[in-house]
C-alpha cells in the first residue's frame, strides 16, 4: 500500500488507510490514491464540494500551502468535505475490476452480514445505496437470493451513496457464481396440508417512503 509523502514522518500513515482502518469504516475498501487524485474519475465531483481542490489533496496525500492560510473550523469543515469526497468516489471504484475483487473478499468473509428471511438460509449480503445521493439514505443490504432490500445494522449509519445502487449488480455481473437467486424458493402458504390461493395482493403499495427522511441533513 502507498504510504503518505516523502516529507511525512514514517510513524504518519496513509490518509485513506486511517479512514478504513476507522471501527465504524470497516464496510469500504481502499481506493488507489492515484485513481483518487486522477481528474477523469473526479468527474462531476467538484461542483458539489466548496473545498474540492483541498479536499482531494487530503484523500492522495498532498501538501498545499493554502493550509497555512486556514483557520481550525475551517479544516474541520474540509476534512468532512473530504470523506463525503473519499465515499462518493468509493461508489465508482467498487464497481471496477479493482474494488470489485477488494469487496468480494469482504463478502465471502461475510463482512456485511447474513439475510433474516429464513428460506435463505444464511446467505450473505451485499451492501448497497438506494440513491447516489449523498446523505439521502444510509447503506442498505441487497441479498443474492431473495433480491429483496434490508435495512443495516444501526451500528452501520454510514451514507448509502458511498456503495451506490449500481455496486450489487456489478458484482453479481462479475462473479456469476455468487447469483442465487434460481435458488430461492418462496414460502408456500398452507392450511392443513392445502395450499391456499389468494386473489388480493397480499404486498400493499406503501403510502409514504418511510425512509425518505432516515438520514439527518445536518452534521
């Protein structure tokens, strides 16, 4: 792994390795930092960042002389900027050839968790945003098997927007053996021994997107 610059002490590591290092972080992978610092896949990135130029000099380890000119709010505030910054791009690198096989030993280890529905039998999951977003919904957990959606653990409140909606398809794309959805097999209800028949639809529409506000706007 690239360590920080050369004028870093030796004892200083790797700003993108003390961020998935962090307890809280441990569902992200490390990005290459020059894939980080690479402008074509910072794309549409800065308009959304007042202090994108700093910000990104953070993520790959660069100095800069305008932090001679910052005030302490003023670094807390970027270094905020910077791992909204670092997620967002975990969104792009996850679906590379790269992020994918760094997410594929996390899921075979079974980092992310089992699903609850029983007919799945422990299968693992795939942690997933519903929007790219950023601090619209937290991370949510797509199963394999049953392609329906959980909520994550309330320990695990990180933004959904740093895993993406496109990540499980593209693993499963990618590693076609880990698709078992033909495995599933859906409950059947019976009484006394007879399946039961039901006209009405049992799945009611939801009136209101009850995770519509789930993450806080603010902080």
């Amino acid at each position: 792994y690239v360590g920080p610059c050369s004028s870093c002490p030796t004892a200083i590591e790797a700003w993108i390795k003390q961020f998935c290092s962090m307890p809280d972080h441990k569902w992200y992978v490390p990005i290459d930092r020059d894939w980080a610092a690479d402008w074509f896949n910072n794309y549409g990135m800065k308009e959304l960042f007042p202090n994108y130029d700093i910000a990104i000099n953070i993520i790959s380890d660069q100095h800069s002389d305008d932090w001679a000119f910052l005030s302490d709010e003023d670094v807390a505030a970027i270094l905020v900027q910077a791992r909204q910054l670092y997620g967002l791009l975990h969104a792009r690198w996850i679906c590379q050839t790269k992020g994918l096989n760094q997410m594929k030993k996390k899921y075979e280890a079974g980092i992310f968790g089992t699903c609850p529905r029983f007919n799945c039998k422990g299968q693992h999951l795939l942690p997933m945003g519903t929007t790219l977003k950023p601090r619209h919904h937290s991370v949510k957990l797509f199963c394999p098997k049953c392609c329906d959606i959980y909520l994550s653990p309330p320990n695990m409140r990180i933004d959904g927007a740093h895993f993406g909606p496109a990540f499980p398809h593209m693993f499963l794309s990618e590693f076609t053996n880990f698709d078992t959805s033909s495995q599933f097999q859906h409950y059947q209800l019976e009484a006394f021994g007879f399946p039961i028949r039901n006209t009405r639809n049992r799945f009611e529409p939801h009136l209101k997107n009850y995770h519509e506000d789930e993450f806080p706007k603010n902080g």
